[in-house]
C-alpha cells in the first residue's frame, strides 16, 4: 500500500529506500575528494607552523642562553666569528634591510598603481590583456637573475652616472627590489580596483565627470584599503627578498648615511654565514633568531594586509 504522503503516482518500499542508502563506488570516490581537497586546503597552514616550529627550536637556545636583549637590537657591531669575544648586534642589518625595503616601494609604488590604474580602467581589448600578461612574466623572473642583472648592468651604470667608487648600495638594490615587488602589488592593486561597482562609475559619469576625475575622485577613493594591503604585501616581499638583495647591496654591515653606502640585510646574512657555522652553535642560534624576527614581522604584514582587503571586502 503506497504512502499517502507520497505525491501520486510515486511509490516508495522499503527494497528501494535501502537501495538508495546503499554506499556504492560513487559515494566513496566521493568521500575520498573530499579528504583530497581538505588535506590540501589545510597543506599551506601545517608547512607554515612546520617551519615555524623547526626554526623556533633551532633559534630558541640563543634566545633563552646568550642573547643580551639590548645588544642584540641596539648595537650594530655583527663579528659573530671573534673566538674572543663574538659580537651579535643587529641594528646595522635592522638598518640595511629598512633603507633597502623603504627605497623599494618608492620604486615600486609609484609604477604598480600607476600601472594597475591604466589596466584597470583605460585601457582595453588586447592591450589589457597584453599588458597583464607581461605583468605576469615580470613576476616570474627568479630572483637570483634579477641579482644578477644588480650585479653586471646597474653596478656599472650607478658608478659611470653618480661618480661612486662602488654601484652596489641601497639604491641598486631598492631599483632591483622595486621591480621585484611592482608586479604582485600591481595584480592586487588592479583587482581591488575592478572590484568597485560599476554603478559608483556610472553615476559620476552621469554628473559629467571625466574619466580622470572618475578614477581620481570615486574609484581610487572607494579601493583605498584593497590598495594599502597590495602595498603591504610589497613590503613583505621585499622585506623577505634574500638573493637580489645580497648580489646588489655590497654586503658590508654598515649603518647608510646615504643610497651609495654598501649595507647587508638580515636575509642575507642568514644565506651568506649559515653555511659556514657549526650546527647547534651560537653563531647557528643567532642565525635562526634572526629567522625568527624576520618570520613573525613578515606575519604581521601579510596579516594586516590580508585583513585589510578582507575589510574592503565585507564594507
């Protein structure tokens, strides 16, 4: 007898109920992407904590045994080598690695937005498809040859136009690091920008706006905290940059009193020494500590920037 819930013509037993609960090869090749897709969405977190726990526990014997707080990060003086009397003071490497971050995104700034905004909203058809490919490509250079490109055609040309003894300083390491960074901060800036509504466009046009005032006055306005947190991630990109940076900067612990001074950066101190040092020794541990800073203030970055765009997004 059918039930008389169910619609006419429509008949339900109990044969074909326990045959559509049957778990069949369907269900778990179904259950078996699910894991796939779970294990990998949550992959980029366990290798984050991974690394941070493996370079936690190489640095953590430093910290806690012979790090002197204010001569660690208040002294400039980095002999870790003397057998005497090793010295372990940061500031110098603080200051390199700040000049040659903070020259970067003056370089970099200026030519990502400026970039973003004219893909974004003046240019069109296959020019705007051209000009985000080669954007792409650009980012896809490897670092070690944008070092090189430092080391053999601006070393040169920053001794012939300045009249410097050396080229490799601040400012050919902020040129090389700045059109390293253009390319991700110009792929953030142009979708935030894409991401204001056409109708805020459209009723400044029908008010007779240009479209300069346009993208100046509404657009630019309207993506202002999707364009920081590009400019964010620029800065952790260039603050955690380690090839380009020793190939360009002269690699000299110095603190700049000009663009031409030779300066080292924390990253690449740890790439130029960590293969010279005894495992499990203090210059190791001293090395791994300044891994550590350089970890949680690239987190602080990407974190802020990553919460800004989220805050563009639900405003």
């Amino acid at each position: 007898m059918a039930n008389s819930n169910t619609a006419p013509g429509v008949s339900v037993t109990a044969g074909g109920a326990a045959a559509f609960d049957r778990r069949n090869f369907d269900w778990y090749v179904d259950k078996a992407v699910q894991a796939i897709v779970f294990l990998c969405g949550i992959s980029a977190i366990i290798f984050v904590l991974g690394i941070f726990v493996f370079v936690t526990k190489e640095g953590v014997g430093f910290i806690f045994e012979h790090m002197n707080v204010r001569e660690f990060f208040l002294t400039p003086y980095w002999f870790p080598s003397d057998a005497d009397d090793p010295e372990f003071g940061i500031l110098a490497l603080m200051a390199g690695t700040a000049s040659v971050t903070g020259l970067a995104m003056l370089v970099a700034i200026p030519f990502s937005l400026g970039a973003a905004i004219y893909i974004a909203e003046f240019a069109s058809g296959k020019t705007r498809e051209t000009l985000k490919v080669l954007v792409e490509l650009l980012a896809a250079i490897p670092s070690v040859v944008w070092g090189f490109i430092g080391l053999v055609i601006m070393n040169p040309l920053i001794i012939k136009w300045f009249d410097v003894p050396v080229g490799l300083c601040v400012l050919n390491a902020g040129i090389i690091l700045g059109l390293m960074a253009a390319p991700i901060m110009t792929s953030i800036a142009e979708d935030a920008l894409k991401a204001v509504p056409d109708r805020y466009r459209e009723a400044a046009e029908a008010m007779g706006a240009t479209r300069w005032q346009v993208t100046y006055k509404v657009v630019l306005p309207a993506a202002k905290n999707g364009l920081l947190g590009g400019v964010l991630l620029g800065v952790g990109r260039g603050f955690g940059e380690t090839m380009a940076v020793l190939m360009a900067t002269g690699h000299a612990v110095n603190i700049p009193d000009s663009i031409f001074d030779s300066v080292r950066a924390l990253t690449a101190t740890i790439a130029a020494e960590l293969g010279e040092t005894v495992v499990g020794g203090e210059h190791y541990q001293a090395l791994f500590t300044i891994g550590i800073l350089l970890f949680l203030v690239t987190f602080i970055v990407n974190l802020s920037a990553d919460l800004i765009v989220r805050g563009i997004r639900k405003g």
